[in-house]
C-alpha cells in the first residue's frame, strides 16, 4: 500500500518520522509493503510554493491507500486575516478528498488520568468516540462581505442538506454497533433550522435503520456542559462540523493527555486522513522532545480504517500501552518523573511490537 | 422604579418569589419604592395565549426599568421542532428590548468549590465576566429550507455587522478597566468570514479607545480547552451569541453550583434583563427545593445594572456570602451536608442583608 506523509509545521516532521518507523515496522513484521511519500501542506508549503495545499499534494493523496498527517500552522503565518493561511491546506484537503467524517476518539489512559483538570472520580474511564462532520455546515456555506447604508457586514451560511446528515449518522450508528450501542446527536435544533432538519433526519435514520442502538439527542450547549459533569455517560457522539470543532476540543482536554489523542478523516470511499489532534507546538519544534504518540495512535487508526489491518493496528495499540505501563513518558505527559525524548518513545514502542 | 417579573415555567415561579422577596426589603431598608408586576413568558403563556411572548408582557417590559425573569420550557412544550415553543418567547423578548449584551459571571464560591468537576487547584479562584452578543449572528440571520435536484437543505446565515461588534466589545472592555484590565476576545477568524469582520473591529475598537486594556484573541476551540485547563487566567471574555452560548454553558459547570450563577442582558438603554443561568428543572418543579440563590444574585445584578444601586446589590451580595459561610444549602449545592428549602434559603438572605 501507498501511504502519503504530509509533516506540515512546527513538530510536525518530527512526529511524522516517528508514525513512518512503526508502519514500517508492522509491514515487516506482519508481511506487508508499503511505500511512503512525502509531500507539502500548510505553512512549509505556502513558504515553497506560495500554496498550502500545492496541486502535487493533491494528486498524491488521491492515489495514495491513506495519509498521515503532522500538523500544520505557526506563528510565521499566524495572521487569521492573512490571504493565504497554513490551515486552508487542511480545510481543502477535507473537501478535496471528501473526508465528510471526523473520527476522534477520547479516552482515558489509566496511567494519566491524574493529569486530568478532572477529578479522577468524574472522569476516569470516559471512553467516547466523537463523529464529527467535516465537510459541511458554516464551514463551507457561501459566505463574503456586504455593505448597505454604509454599514459593512461579513456573512457565512450554515447549510446542511439530508444526504450530509444521512451518511454521517449512519457511519456513527454503525460504530456505535461495535461498541456500546449508544449514539448521541448534538445540535442546536431549538434554534437553528438545519440543526432541526439534522435532528428529523438523524431520528429518521436511526428508528428505520438503526432501532436495535440506544438514540437521543442533546443540545450543543448542554453537551458542553454534560462533557464536563459527566463524560462517562457517553458512547459515540454524532454532530456537525462547528459544533464537533468545539466540542471535540473541549473533550480533548478531559485525558490530561492531548498528546496522546489521534484522530481519522474518512469519506465513502478513497483514501483517509490520520493525524493527531494536537497542533503544530511551535515552542518546542525541532527540540526533540515533541511526544510522537498520537501519530504513533494516528497510525494504528490508518491500519485500521483505511488498510482493514485490525490485528496490525491492535498491536501498535497494545505497544504503546505497553510503553506507558513501563512508566515511560516524554514532557508533556511526564508529570514529576524524568522524560524522554521523541525519538526514544518511538524507539520503545517499536520494541514492544508483537 | 416598576421592575417586571416573568416567573415562567417549572421552578421559576418559586425562585422569583424569594427574588421578589429580596428586592422588597432592599426597598424597604434603603428607602426605594418598587412596584412590582408579574406577566407572561413562555410554556405557560403558550398555554394561556397560544404566544410564547404575548403582546401585554412585551409592552409591560417596555415601561419597566428592570424585568427579571425565572426560566422558561419543560417537557410539556419540549418538541424543538413545534412551531410555538417557550424559547422562542425569550429568543423574541431579547430582541423586542434590544438586549445585545449577555453578561454571565462566572465564579468560584470558596465554600462550595469542592463541589467542582474541576480539580480544585486549577479552578479554585476563577473570576470571568463573560459578554456574549445576543441579539445577532447566526440565531437572527436569515434561514429556512430549500430544495434542489430533489435534494432538501436547510440553512441560517450567520451576519454580524460592524456596529453591532463595536457596541459589545465596547461593553466589555469598559468592564474589563473596573475589574483586571484583560479583555479576550473569542471567535474563529481562521475560518469564518463574519469572525474575521469581528476580529478586525475588536481590534480596531481595542487599539483605538481602550488601549491602556490588556488585549488578546482566543479561537472559540481553543477557548473551548482553556476553560478547562486554566480557567483562572481569563478575566472578561467577549464573543458572539453562537459561541457565547456554548462556551457560557460551558463555564457554568466549573464552580460546581450552577444554581448560584446569575446573568444580565443589557441593551444601550432601556431596561435590563436579569435571570438566572440555570433552566426550569421540571423534575424539581412545585416541591420548594429549588436554589433561589441564582436569582437572588440576579436581582443584585438587576440593582447595579438597572438601576445604578451598588449598594444595594452589593449588600445582597454580602448576604448571600454570609448565608454560605453560615453552612446553609439548598439541596443542589448540599453535598453530603443537610438542605433546606427555597423559601428557608430566601428568609435566611433577607435576615443578613443590612
Ligand atoms: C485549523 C482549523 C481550520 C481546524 C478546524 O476548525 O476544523 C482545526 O481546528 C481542527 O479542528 O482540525
Ligand atoms: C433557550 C435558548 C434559546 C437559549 C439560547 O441559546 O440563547 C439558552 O440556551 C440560553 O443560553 O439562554
């Protein structure tokens, strides 16, 4: 298989070499090829070639099995108001691919759950899966600038048709088959018009395909606030692309362990996208110390969305278990014991690999 | 001063009682003279009237200097998608009186704070004022549903204008010079063309007449974590009426006592808005166990914003803090201590007020 790394900024390129040596790893170990491409996204290519998403990108993840991403963005390019931004490379490449759901699961790592702002008895043990959609809502409604009276305005749509709804429902649902049988739909249905045709047609989904997986819906406000009184009470969580940008990050927080946290873009069909949640960490770039599990993470979802290679993917999962049982931390997870650097954690994870 | 009571639905008429309570011996104790009139908001106005906000209240709200409101909604009228829901009567009374500033503060009770999802060494002193825009922006775009090759869309265009960012920002920066002198500003300017317009004006509004304030801009996501991992560094926090409803919702959780937070939405003139952040909470609705405690702290707000009486909210204040130092609680906020009753709480705050 054919697997584009797209490194992108800050610790980027550090952490993508860290995902490469354990795919390669599993290949040999498990009897399979694949072959790696690096291409440019986000602030390193609007710096070579004035575009953050250049057309050779593009192609490349077209024909590619999967992509693993770093990251993008930094303080070079940090003007939000700027023409061309590091983060347009990963809104286009969403759409160009028609990455439609974001997968983004948040659990608890036993070993670091003390790290958590949580109280260890609200959150230990949350174990969500979030789906949220990528494609769609006020993300990509038209949107532009208007002046009348001489008063200016900026105006973005938020726009969701039932197809949009439909399919990323029904990929939550039948995730939520495999795990605990409950899914959860976000919006903001007593307010907003398409959160109440996304909340007629997810209810309409799940009672004529799904009846068999436990359904309700809560607001966006609400679940903001249940995700932090009580996260062990969810399972899969179903919502758009604003709210899942919002919600998700708020829920990355929970583990005390951002570093730690991966997450897939998928569409129907093509390849996916695999990245770690956090940012580009333009403090600590090219310092070594960056902590390449969520890549490592990233790379055990791409295994398993993309490649179908469950046994391959569990056991990069088990590793890396395995490092933090060991007690094995880099800075960011290290709390007051001694840490190691970025390549020594790839290092040891490879180690463990079965 | 004629201030208006909108009791509404479950618990609300129990806690405006005590609000109603308080004010009155605040008049009587520093010699004002308030009339008090009680109207219509909506499940029970929808039941009575067939309107969420009828007519009489909104010309009653008009006349008064001052409304406080309990809460509206309840299972009864819980279907988002009815064409007459309660919300609507507060989403329509914000705008009739033009209420374009929420103010939600946002504190830690030291006695309560062990009641906190939060770790008390990260949320234990949090002090945030947050303004949230609430009169524009995606809730009071245009929006509705369209149909094209067959395939049905839903859309709400989110708009904010020029004006209507300077005034808020101006709000709160004005608020932030009588308490810390930091002003955050949230929005998604990375993304949103209406959040670039936002970030350009409260720049600009910023730089030009408050320039002794401290100043920075948050992404809503990133706000999103913050909140959680380090609360204590914001002081007032601005943004618009979409985010400000999920990151407010968000912030009520940290101090472990949603029924002790009061809110205030304001407009240039005109009368003020007062109610607490807590809902309805049908479940407890008619046993006189609800915290009044919200609303009492929303009438010292109704006292300060409205009608320019420090003194008198600040005593009410003082009285609420004497009631929590003397170990007194309403059952929400009990923990493993005994509980007493709304109208028990209500007397207990007017015996300390002086
Ligand atoms: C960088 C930004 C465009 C992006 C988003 O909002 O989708 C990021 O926050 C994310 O969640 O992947
Ligand atoms: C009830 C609803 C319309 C309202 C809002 O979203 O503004 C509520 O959540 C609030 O925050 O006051």
């Amino acid at each position: 298989a054919n697997i584009v790394l797209l490194p992108g900024d800050g610790i980027g390129p550090e952490i993508i070499q860290q995902g490469q040596r354990i795919l390669a790893a599993v290949a040999q170990r498990f009897g399979h090829t694949f072959q790696f491409e690096s291409h440019l996204i986000g602030g390193i290519a609007i710096d070579q070639t004035g575009d953050p998403l250049p057309d050779a990108t593009v192609t490349a993840c077209r024909n590619a099995a999967a992509v693993l991403l770093g990251a993008v963005g930094g303080p070079k390019w940090d003007d939000p108001t700027a023409k061309v931004r590091p983060e347009q490379g990963l809104l286009k490449i969403r759409k160009e691919l028609q990455l439609f759901a974001n997968l983004r699961p948040i659990q608890t790592f036993p070993e670091l759950v003390d790290a958590s702002p949580l109280k260890r008895e609200i959150v230990d043990g949350t174990d969500i899966l979030f789906f949220r959609e990528l494609t769609g809502g006020v993300y990509f409604g038209e949107s532009g600038r208007s002046t009348s009276d001489g008063v200016e305005s900026a105006y973005a749509s938020m726009v969701y048709s039932v197809p949009e709804v439909e399919r990323i429902v029904r990929l939550a649902a039948v995730a939520a088959r495999g795990r605990n049988n409950r899914l959860t739909s976000v919006d903001k249905a007593n307010v907003l018009e398409p959160s109440r045709l996304w909340r007629q047609v997810a209810q309409h989904v799940m009672s004529e395909e799904f009846p068999d997986v436990q359904y309700d819906v809560v607001l966006v406000d609400a679940m903001a606030m249940h995700l932090i009184s009580r996260p062990r009470d969810f399972d899969v969580v179903v919502t758009g692309n604003l709210f899942g940008d919002i919600l998700t990050d708020e829920a990355s927080m929970l583990p005390g362990s951002l570093g730690m946290l991966p997450s897939a873009s998928m569409g129907s069909d093509g390849p996916g996208l695999f990245e770690p949640i956090h940012g580009s960490a333009p403090d600590i770039a090219g310092k070594g110390i960056a902590n390449p599990l969520a890549t490592i993470l990233a790379a055990a979802m791409l295994l398993r969305h993309s490649l179908g290679l469950e046994d391959e993917a569990k056991a990069i999962e088990a590793a890396v278990r395995a490092v933090l049982a060991d007690g094995l931390r880099t800075a960011d997870i290290a709390g007051g014991s001694p840490s190691i650097g970025t390549e020594e954690m790839g290092t040891a994870v490879l180690e463990k690999l079965q």
